[in-house]
C-alpha cells in the first residue's frame, strides 16, 4: 500500500520548529522579493530572455562551488558556515536596497547581485541540508518536508498578494527592508535550532588545518561520486531529479510572461496565490500521509498529474482555469517535492550527505538552467514568431492554442508537459526505479529484507 493507516505522529522536536520558523520567516521575504522583481525586470525589457537571464544569474555560479562547498559542509561546522553566509548575504541586500534608494537600480546589478548570492548560497545550501538530518530522526524525514513544504506554499500565497500591495504603495525598496528585516529574524532562530541536534553539526576535522580540511572536503566529492557508481538505481533517481526539476522550473518561470502577455500583475498575483493554496493542500497531505509505503510510486503519479497540469495550463487562457490548473498542479508538484526530497534524506550515507546534496544540486541547477534558458530562446526566436501574423503555426496550432502575444509560451507549456508525462510513465513502468524505496537501503536502518524485496 502507498499510504499507511497507523495513527500519525506529528512530533518532530524542538530543534525541528526552530529551524522551520527561522527558514520560514526568510522565504517569505525572499518570496515577497522575487515577485516583485520579477514583475519589475519583465516591465523593464519585455523579454523572455531577459527575464530568464535574471535566474540564470542566481544559479550559474553555484555550479561552479557546490561540489566544494558540499565537501566542506561535510568537514566544518554546519552552523559556522550557515551564519557567515547570512551575514554576507545580509550584506548584500543592503547595497541592492541603497541602489533602490538612489533610483540607480538596473537589471546589470540584478544580475551581478544574484551570481554573488549564488556563491553564497552554494555554500550555505549543503550546510543546511544536512543540518535538517541532525535535527529530525530519518523516519520523520516525510513528515518535515510536508511541513517545510508548507511554509514555502504559505510563502508563496503571502508574496504575492502582498508584494502586490507593498509595490503599489511604498516601493519596491520597503520589500527588499522587509526582506533583510525577515532574513535576518529567521537566522537567529535557525542558529536556536543547532541547541537541540540530535546528532552533533561540528565534524571532528573542527581542529584540523585549512589546508586538511580542504583536502578531505575534495576527498567528499570524491565519495559523493562513488556513492552513485555503488547504487545505479540511485543514479536513475538523480537523472528524473534533474528532468522534472528542468521541466517544472521552466514552466514555472515562464508562466510570469505567458500570464502578464495576456492579463495584468493583479491576475498574476491570483493566479500565484491559488498555487500556493494548492501547494499547501499538497504539503498538508505529506505531512497527514507521514511515511508512505512506496514513495516512488506516490512521487511519480504526483509527477504525472503535474505534467497533465502543465499541458492544460497551455490550452488555457481563462483566469478561473488558470486558477484552477495551478491548484491541482502545484498540490501534485508539493507531494512530489516532498517525497524526492525525503527519499533522497533517507538513502545517502551520513558522512558525505552535504557532498552528494551539493553533486545532486550541481546537476540540478545545470539541467534547470539549460532548460530556462533554452526555453527562452525557444520561445523568442522560433514558437512566438510562428503565432504572428504569417506564422508558420497560425493555421495549424494556432487553431488550438490561439494566435498572438504569449501563444509562443502556451507552446511550450504543451511541449514540456508531454516530455514530462513520457518521463513519468517510463519511470511507473520500469519496475526496479517503481520498487527503488525499498530495493535500496536506507541509511542508519536494517538491511532490506526478502519479504520487502519480492513486493
């Protein structure tokens, strides 16, 4: 069975709600932050491509560090290294405000302000993640991702609406204060949540020389590598990581411009705050779910819906069914996150889990930002000027999808959605990746039993 009847239990710890607070009160500022600067940069170009250069600034660079930065999460202290990133980040926040201040703001400093964040971030990303598997116990790993799911769904249903507002009538200078304002509360209590770690976050190379340390962090990437090479079935886990994260950011991103081609920011912010409704139904339903039963089922049907979703999205172009489309997307795109992300908590081993989490985000941030960015170039130079007048998909999918301004996004949305459906399907029908929760072993547990093997 995928979902278990026993009663659920919701105590995660001490340590586990200071870390959410404190993580939740920095994505909301941050979620207030993105909104309005993505509204503002498209305002300001008018491109697709533009707009997704913005993004691409803000994951570039980490490919480039988080093989290091993982190996060094797994040598250093976990707090140390998460409290120096906020500081530099807190920073960095102050110069983007005072450019705001002095009207001098321009999409070049967005871009040089989002690859420095990136650095940063590489090095914090890894810290925390593996923080979280000292905080929480591995059978409650499902259950705290819905719940952190559920802040970043909450986040995203107060962002916009009051991004919306704050934007209209003090600024976008006040939302980046609010945002410093936020970032730095939530970094006090993510510092409170190291007191309660069931396992220490200070490895034992705490006294060893930077240069040792250095060396044992490149010799993490080195295991994180042959982590994969020992267990091909996680290897197939990471390559459908890296397509449906591409896929979905992609889609993600581009629905700012598919939406703002044809309705206002007001519709947008609606539209925005019924997936974050839906995100938090999906969030609330890992969270009552607990441990599934076969994760990688539950995770891959979650994809599936997801992927209808986002070739209907395409088909679409009423506010009510954009709405609606993005409820039932987003609630399917929660569960899946969460079940990736608690999959992945519970299979990589304890002593190079920040260097595996920083190989699969590597990966990850690579694959997403070929597909922003080739999905922008699409868009803009092939799928928009063939719904034009004269085009060559006016007559044929323009009988579908309409003719026009943002027809060449609802393009793309069909395209991906169908390459992710395919994904999915292949993933549900190849019986060893369908079985993969229970084929590898988790880490700290028994070894897999026969009666678990022949199910």
């Amino acid at each position: 069975m995928i979902f278990k009847s026993a009663r659920p239990d919701f105590s995660l710890g001490r340590g586990f709600y200071f870390l959410w607070m404190g993580e939740s009160l920095a994505v909301i500022g941050t979620a207030l932050m993105e909104f309005a600067l993505g509204v503002w940069v498209y305002n300001h170009t008018g491109s697709a491509v533009a707009f997704a250069n913005v993004v691409l600034a803000a994951t570039l660079p980490a490919i480039i560090f988080l093989p290091l930065a993982g190996g060094l999460a797994d040598r250093v202290s976990h707090k140390v290294i998460i409290v120096c990133s906020d500081v530099l980040l807190a920073a960095m926040l102050f110069v983007v405000m005072a450019l705001l201040w002095t009207d001098r703001l321009e999409p070049l400093h967005l871009y040089v302000f989002n690859g420095l964040a990136s650095i940063v971030s590489s090095f914090r990303q890894p810290a925390y993640q593996a923080a979280v598997n000292s905080i929480v116990k591995p059978d409650k790993f499902t259950r705290a991702s819905g719940l952190m799911g559920i802040s970043k769904n909450a986040s995203a249903l107060v962002g916009p609406l009051l991004a919306g507002i704050l934007m209209a009538q003090a600024g976008l200078v006040t939302i980046v204060a609010i945002d410093l304002i936020t970032f730095c509360s939530g970094t006090l209590l993510v510092i409170k949540a190291f007191a309660h770690a069931r396992k220490p976050v200070m490895s034992d190379a705490g006294g060893a020389s930077a240069g040792s340390v250095m060396r044992g962090a490149l010799n993490n990437v080195t295991d994180a590598l042959g982590f994969f090479k020992a267990e091909p079935l996680m290897t197939g886990l990471l390559v459908y990581t890296m397509l449906r994260n591409a896929l979905l950011s992609m889609v993600t991103l581009m629905i700012t411009p598919l939406l703002l081609s044809m309705h206002t920011s007001q519709t947008l912010g609606v539209v925005y705050t019924w997936a974050a409704l839906g995100g938090l139904s999906g969030a609330g339903l890992l969270i009552f779910v607990g441990n599934p039963g076969r994760l990688m089922v539950l995770i891959a049907c979650a994809d599936l819906v997801l992927s209808l979703c986002v070739v209907s999205i395409g088909l679409v172009s009423d506010t009510t069914a954009y709405c609606a489309v993005v409820f039932v997307a987003i609630a399917a795109a929660s569960v899946a996150d969460g079940g990736v992300s608690a999959l992945w908590m519970r299979k990589i081993p304890t002593g190079s889990r920040a260097s595996v989490f920083a190989l699969i985000s590597m990966l990850i941030i690579a694959a997403t930002s070929i597909a922003i960015y080739g999905g922008g170039l699409i868009v803009d130079h092939w799928f928009q000027p063939g719904f034009e007048p004269g085009g060559q998909f006016v007559e044929s999918i323009g009988a579908w999808l309409g003719v026009g301004k943002g027809r060449g996004v609802a393009l793309l949305f069909v395209v991906a959605g169908a390459v992710s459906v395919l994904l999915c399907l292949g993933t549900l029908l190849y019986r060893p990746m369908r079985r993969l929760d229970r084929l590898v072993r988790d880490e700290e547990t028994t070894a897999l039993t026969p009666a678990d093997a022949a199910l």
